[in-house]
C-alpha cells in the first residue's frame, strides 16, 4: 500500500514537470513560428510522454477499480468465509485466521496469525464458544484490533439452543408420547435387564416380592430378604446402601418441567463411561411408572490431543544430571495408545512440586500452538521458557526420542497422554546409561501414586490387635498385617459432613459444607451411611460422660431416639399395641419361639426359656401362623419390654469384664449383633420396585426423567461394561397400544427458564452450554447472512450496491436450499427419522426437520480412533443394529472401513463444514445438497 502511494505521487509530479516543460515550449516555439521541424518532433514527444504517463495513472485507478480491492476481512471458520465470498465477489480480500485448515476445536492463532489480524480491516467469528480463542486473541491487541463481530443469530422468535433445555424438552416428549417399552425389573443383581440412554420410554414392571407384602409368605422368604447380595438396600428412606464411592449424586434437580406430565422430575448426573445400578423405589405400588432417560448433548466426540480436564493430561518435574536423557513410548496390548503426543517440556533450575504447578499457567498456549514434529530416533532441544514438541511414534514396538539436556539441572514435562499409557517393558524416561529417571512430582495420568504419597488413596489403617485406626497407605498396612480400610474421600474442607448443598432457585446439587451452604441461604441435604459405624464412632456420637465407655442407659437412649426417627421417616405409629392387633396376625395366643437372630431361624428344638438361653438363642414371641418363615416387618412384632430384653442380651453378652460398661473393644462384638437385630427389624425392601442397568457409553451429562412419586439411586457396578453376558438383552419391546409412537420432537422453539446462560467462559468444547453449529440450518443461516452484510456495508460503503446484490441472490439460494430439505425431509415420507452420526453436530437440523440424532461414540471425526474405539463403536452398531451410519468427511477412513468389514453398515457422509473441504470444488450449497440427498437416502425418504 505505501509502495504504491509513493509510484503515485513519483507519477504526478512527473506528469505535472512535463506540462510545464511541455507549456513553456510551446509558447517559445509560437514565438519562433514553429521554426524547425525538430522542434514539432519534440513536441510531440511531451505530449505524447504526458499522455502515457496520464494512462498510466488513469489505468493504475481502473485496475484498482477492477480488481475492487476495498480491504481485508479475516474469518474463523470456513462456513464465514462462504458468506463474506458470496457477498464481496473479488472486491475484497477474504481470508482464514487458520492458514493450515486446522480444526476449530484446535486451532490456536500463531504469531503470523495475529500479526494478520492486527492488519485487517474486520474480523468477523461465530460465536457461542465454538472459537475459545477469540477473547483472549482480540484483547491482547488492544488498540491494533480490528474491528471484529460474533455472527451467530437465529430467526425472530427462536432461541439458541442450549443442551439443558433440549435435554429437557426431548425427555418430556418422550414421557408424554414414547415410544413405550416394558421394563421389567429384578431384585437379583446378577440378572438384571440392561438399558441405555436412547429415544425410548421405559415402562417399568416391578420385580415380584416373595413376600408380597401380605399373609403368603412362601418358603423362600428367609432367604430372599436376607441374601447376602442384597446388604446394604435396606431402610431405603434414608438411602442406605446408596452411600460410598460407588454412589451418584445428581448434578442437577429440575422439579415440574414445562411440557412434562404433571409432577414429573428430571435429575442431571454426571456419569463416567461404564455400567450403573438403578435402584426405583415408591410407597405408591399400585401406580404404573416410565422412565425416560438420554445423554445431553454437549461436547464433542474430538480427539483433543488426549487432553483431559485442561490443556494437558499428565505433568511431571525430574532432576536432571546428563547431557541426554530417552523418553520412550512403547506399544501395549500390540498397538501404541496414539500415533503422536504433543509434549511441552520446560528447563527449570528448582525441580519441585511447587514449580510443576507454577509453570502450568504458560502450558495450554505452547501445547495448543504450534508444536514442533519430532519424528522416532530423532533428538530435541528445549529452550528457556517452554517449548512444545509433537512426538510421532515408529512402526517398531518402542519409539524413542532423545532430549539434550546439557546444562538443565531441572525439566519439568506436561503430556497430552500420561507417560504410563506407552509403558510395556520398561520405564518411559531414561538417562543416557540406560538408569530410570524418577519424577521428583507428578500429578495425573494414572501414574504409580501422584507426588508419591500415596495421594490417591482414601482410607485408614485399622489394626486388629489394638483396634485402633491410624494413617498409612493400603501398602504399607497389609505389610503390618493390618487391615485397609477404604472410605469416601471428602473434599478439602469437608471435615465429617457427607451431603451435599442444594441451590433452591438453580436446582442444582454443589460439593460444600453445612456451614457455608447454609450461610448461602440454601439446603443441606444429609447424606446418611449404612455401613455399621466403628466403635470409635459409637463413642465418639453416644459417649455421654465421656468416659471412653457406653452404658446400658446411653444405648438405650440412642436406640430409642432412633427408633423414633424411623418411625418418622415411615409415617408409622408408636401405638405397638394397636399394630400388634391387626387383622392379619393374631397375637391373643402370643405363641413364643425359640429364635436365632444371626440366622433367623425359629430353633424347633428348643421348646422352653431356660433351654434356649441356654443354649445362646432368644425366647421370643412368635406372631405369624408359619413358623418357617421370618417376616421383614418382625420389629413391629415384638412390644418394647421384649425388644428391651433381646438387645440387653447382646449387651450382657458384649461385656466380657461385667462391669457393665462397653469399652471400645467390647464395642467390637455388641455393634455387629446390634446390626443383624436392627436389619431383622426394619421393613426391608417394601418400597423398592427393583433394579436395571444401565450402560453408559461414554462419559458426559445424563437426564433421567420420571414421575416425582418414584425414587431412583444411582451405583457404579462393577469394574465398567467390558462384560454383558450376565445381563439380559435390551427391554422388551411390548407396544402400548394406548400411546403414539411419536418421536416427542415439537416445533423448533425457545424453553422458558433456560435461556440465561452466558456466564459460562474459558470453557473448551466438552463444556460448551450451546450447540454452535447454527448454519447448518439454511434458515438461520440466511439471517447470519444478513447480518454480514449489513457489516460489510458498514465497513466498505463504497460496495454497498454489489454486496447487497449478491447477499440477495444468495439469500434467495438458501430459500431455495430449505424448500428442498422440507420437501423431502419433513412433507416426503420417510421410514426412519433416527440417524446414527460420530458426531453431535445436528441439534439444529434435527429441529428443523424433525430428525432424531443418536451420537455413535468413539469414532474421532478428525482424528484416528484407537481400535479399542473402533471395538466401542462395532459393538455400538451391532446392539443397536444401526444399518446406517452418518461420518464426517474427514474421519479416518481405514477406521471406517474397518467397521464396515466388521457390521456390513451402510456409510454415508454429513459435512459441517468447520473445516474447508477436501474437494475444492465444494462449497456451503453443493456441501447441504449433499447432506440432504444423503439424509434422504440413510432415512429411507
């Protein structure tokens, strides 16, 4: 641009020299009447000089005109670049912030990038958090920015759409239309029918109680409300057995959603990739209860470099004392982990834990930048400062990158991978001897203990000799001869509150303590634990006096506050008397038994008092006609006299010194017989329905939608999914006749209450509250259109009449593209509406065109997946026998092909046009009319 001024200027005082010469000639050669012909030659000359120069000048502006370069507008992604080149032409100069066409998942801008941005002369960008970079971009150029705009927009009337309210709204479709599937329910845990989080309404069928809950009580009825497998589902009020490690809290309580049958509720989990137990309970059995449960969009099936929560998945701080040292990364199980690992390596002269977590904050630029390529047997040097390294594994069983260190006294590394997912015969850092180099820290990864103090492990040692619990570490206790005791971990600050705080105006459940939730003006919800507590507990919650032992008297006051809370909790009445005159049983003869209350048997052989104390069991009152059977509600059997005497008993037989007081050792022995009476005497099990489970593909955001009169808990089964032989296959599919087998999508439109969430920043793509990819409905596209234009004017004024020209003639082009989507998509008739895509990209065709979207998880649409993802993904296919399957344009092909091999699916190819495509000669229309003619194929229209 100056060079150009200056030719201009250099050309203007030329021409301006040559007039005048040309002016102060002519007038001397009038006066010498033309003498000479020479003089007429020159003449001529000037003006013909002049004349060129002037054509030149006047050419230079025609070319310019021509060319109509106006200025630059730089874009983020390639769905932009086609509106701003529709609208423009060749009038100005459009370009990419991506050079390279990275994902924009991934991209991070270069300082070249930058520098070209400062020079534009707009900067347009999607919006919605689809470019994470943008904010912290811009406002590192301060003043040098250009001016930039989001061009997100939807139609008048309609809103973004956010995961929640589309979870929301697809959940309560579901429970209000279906389609219904019968759910039959069990109370055996080894056979249990397994769901999973799709398109469909569960109608449960409760499992059959042997005990039916009346006067049949068959043969198995001892057995089944006292097997073994079943510990811990007891007194379900007050969710026992649902505490511990295993157990899920919800996330989020949405009570009376809008658009869901009346006093429904919907809980938000968060769920790890694996298999749960779901445990229903009601007190109203007489009602017919569904479940609707589905993943919440959000995130993206992107392989992210392997990164977890942050920018990098493992860190670790080494001593360094060579000139070289060798990070290997070795094949496991006959593969590696990942072809390439991006690795960000820092010299640092105090190698501490401390400066491990110092250095972090400059971690996610380097590793998200550009990262140089280090192939297998290649060497590499880091800098002060950080550099960032990208690691390319061999074809061999051990790749191997060589590090100088010459000079480093201290390296500290983040990986996109932990270390340990490469590690087969040897330890992955090593000096230039061959010795294993140990972290001095590390954190994350699965590593062999982070910092190495056993961080990672939650529990006490208890030793069997003194019964007294102290710190140590699983390791070190069993080599004492001790036992491990493992237990919750409760966050810092916690102290001895298990609950959990929740947020009445939001509906969400947040980690915190009793005092600060409290002081917050919201609930402390009680996590109660149905573990037997320890003696220390004992003493420490009923140890009146404090004088390290428990009385009768302070028992039996704990007993008693107990039993009254229960009481309570059920909406049972303290009259004993009345209860015991029942219709049911009858008591008038009080028939007694001799009973044994570890195995609850009635002892026939024992006929009177003496003999059955004698012999260690307990005369009791026998209140049913079936002496073999043992009724769970067998606390309601007893008055409080014989209650009293049963558990004073346990008491006399606890006290090994008779001083009539329990120390904490006696404790030892009453806590366990206390326990089996307590079990015996409580209503075990009335309330529970049964169990499913459920298995969870991959790791996110899950609603479970249901009546508010139903209960469901949540446990972790098992080690995960890997085995699904001991579950029966998926429910029944039984039709209700009385319901339409809709597919509860309505028209496109905004849910109240979930609009406001714009407080959510510096969130990457798994956090994302919105789906971003608006233009791939040509509806809103065309209003993103519109609002560029309108930019464009405002920048360019001088194209005003192209560029509205050309934005009309493309907006017509768009209506012209959704008449062909409604008319094949929506008025055509089509035999499936579900799609199976690797990519959760379609909210909003899918609401446009009332297309149900299920997520095939494990297939990178940009990357290559692992074959353990491919194994995900053939399984996925055959279970739900998917017949098509919906790829982006770039996924791994060889995977693709692989899964096809294995399914025989049929694939087709859904653009989303984050990246440019690889056929340069597509474009956003030619890309749309593909994705339809392909919908319109995989859906049968």
């Amino acid at each position: 641009m100056i060079l150009l001024i200056v030719v201009r200027l250099v050309t203007l005082i030329i021409i301006f020299l040559s007039l005048f010469i040309s002016f102060f000639y002519i007038v001397i050669s009038w006066r010498r009447s033309m003498r000479s012909n020479w003089h007429k030659a020159l003449l001529v000359s000037f003006v013909l000089i002049t004349s060129s120069l002037a054509g030149c000048l006047n050419n230079d502006e025609d070319d310019d005109k021509e060319e109509g370069k106006y200025g630059t507008v730089i874009v983020s992604t390639y769905h932009i670049e086609q509106i701003v080149s529709a609208i423009v032409g060749d009038s100005v100069n459009v370009e990419m912030m991506s050079t390279n066409n990275i994902p924009v998942h991934d991209y991070a801008p270069t300082q070249e990038d930058i520098i070209r941005l400062s020079e534009s002369d707009l900067f347009l960008y999607h919006g919605l958090g689809l470019e994470t970079w943008v904010e912290d971009t811009l406002d590192s150029l301060g003043s040098d920015a250009p001016d930039s705009e989001e061009i997100h927009r939807m139609p008048t009337g309609e809103n973004d759409l956010d995961y929640e309210s589309m979870l929301i709204k697809d959940l309560c479709g579901l429970l209000t239309v279906g389609p219904f599937e019968s759910l039959h329910l069990s109370l055996d845990e080894d056979n249990l029918t397994e769901i999973h989080a799709e398109p469909v309404t569960h109608s449960l069928e409760a499992a059959e109680h042997e005990d039916d809950h009346d006067e049949d009580h068959d043969e198995d009825h001892d057995e089944h409300n006292h097997d073994e497998d079943h510990d811990g589902h007891e007194d379900h009020d007050d969710h026992d057995g649902h505490e511990g490690h295993n157990h899920v809290n919800p996330e989020e309580t949405i009570a009376n959603p809008a658009n869901c049958p009346s006093d429904s509720v919907i809980h938000i989990f968060h769920l790890e990739e694996g298999e749960y137990i779901i445990e229903f309970e009601t007190e109203h059995h007489e009602e017919e209860f569904d479940l609707a449960v589905l993943k919440m969009l959000g995130g993206h099936a992107h392989h992210h470099h392997g990164h977890g929560d942050g920018p990098f998945e493992w860190a670790g701080i080494f001593e360094m004392n060579d000139a070289t040292h060798t990070w290997t990364m070795e094949k496991v199980g006959g593969s590696y982990a990942d072809p390439s690992m991006r690795v960000v390596l820092i010299p640092t002269d105090t190698p501490t834990e401390e400066t491990m977590h110092s250095l972090e904050g400059g971690v996610e630029a380097l590793i998200e930048g550009e990262c140089t390529i280090v192939e297998d047997g290649e060497s590499m040097t880091p800098v002060d400062g950080g550099s960032c390294f990208e690691w390319h594994v061999g074809t061999g069983d051990m790749s191997t990158f060589t590090i100088n260190t010459d000079g480093i006294s201290g390296l500290a590394a983040y990986t996109a991978h932990s270390p340990y997912e490469f590690e087969a015969s040897q330890h992955y850092l090593k000096d230039s001897a061959g010795n294993d180099v140990e972290h001095v820290a590390e954190e994350g990864g699965g590593g062999h203990g982070d910092h190495g103090d056993h961080g990672d492990e939650h529990g006490y040692c208890h030793n069997t000799s003194t019964h007294e619990d102290y710190e140590s570490n699983e390791e070190d206790c069993e080599a004492a001869g001790h036992v491990w005791m493992e237990e919750d971990h409760d966050e810092a600050g916690h102290g001895d509150e298990h609950g959990y705080c929740h947020n009445t105006s939001t509906h969400e459940n947040y980690d915190s303590n009793e005092a600060d939730c409290e002081a917050a003006g919201h609930v402390w919800m009680e996590e109660e634990h149905d573990e037997a507590p320890t003696p220390q507990e004992v003493l420490d919650e009923y140890d009146t006096d404090n004088d390290s032992h428990i009385s009768w008297d302070e028992f039996w006051m704990a007993w008693e506050e107990d039993e009254h809370d229960d009481h309570d909790d059920h909406n049972e009445t303290d009259d004993h008397d009345d209860h015991n005159e029942t219709d049911e049983h009858d008591h008038d003869e009080h028939e007694m038994v001799c009973y044994d209350m570890v195995s609850h048997q009635i002892m026939e052989q024992y006929t009177n008092l003496s003999d059955c104390e004698e012999a260690g069991f307990h005369w009791v009152e026998n209140s049913h006609d079936d002496h073999d059977d043992h009724h769970e509600d067998c606390h309601d059997e007893h008055t409080e006299e014989e209650e009293m005497s049963m558990l004073m008993d346990f008491f006399n037989d606890s006290d090994a010194d008779n001083d009539m007081l329990l120390d904490i050792s006696e404790l030892e022995t009453f806590i366990p017989l206390v326990e089996e009476f307590g079990e015996c005497h409580e209503e075990i099990g009335e309330d529970v329905m049964g169990y499913a489970i459920i298995h969870v593909m991959a790791e996110g955001e899950y609603g479970f939608a249901h009546s508010s009169e139903l209960e469901i808990h949540l446990m972790m089964h098992g080690e995960g999914h890997d085995d699904h032989s001991d579950h029966d296959d998926h429910s029944d599919h039984d039709d209700h006749s009385d319901h339409d087998d809709e597919d509860g999508h309505d028209d496109h439109d905004g849910e109240d209450g979930h609009d406001d969430h714009d407080d959510e920043d510096g969130q990457d793509m798994d956090d994302l509250k919105y789906d971003p990819h608006s233009w791939l409905d040509p509806v809103a596209y065309k209003v993103q259109v519109n609002l560029v234009l309108e930019l464009l004017i405002d920048t360019f004024p001088d194209g005003e009449d192209v560029f509205t020209e050309n934005a009309e003639d493309y907006m017509d082009e768009l209506d012209e593209l959704n008449y062909e989507f409604e008319k094949k998509l929506v008025e055509g008739t089509c035999s499936s509406r579900t799609v199976a895509a690797n990519h959760n990209a379609y909210s909003y065709l899918a609401y446009r065109y009332d297309i149900t979207f299920v997520t095939v998880h494990g297939l990178d649409p940009e990357g290559e997946p692992s074959p353990a993802d491919v194994l995900k993904v053939v399984d996925f296919i055959k279970d739900e026998e998917i017949s098509v399957l919906f790829v982006e344009e770039y996924t791994d092909k060889t995977s693709v092909q692989s899964i096809v091999d294995e399914t025989n699916v049929e694939v087709q190819t859904l653009y989303t046009m984050e990246m440019a495509p690889s056929d340069s000669d597509d474009d956003y229309m030619s890309m749309m009319y593909k994705n339809l003619d392909n919908l319109a194929a995989g859906m049968g229209c």
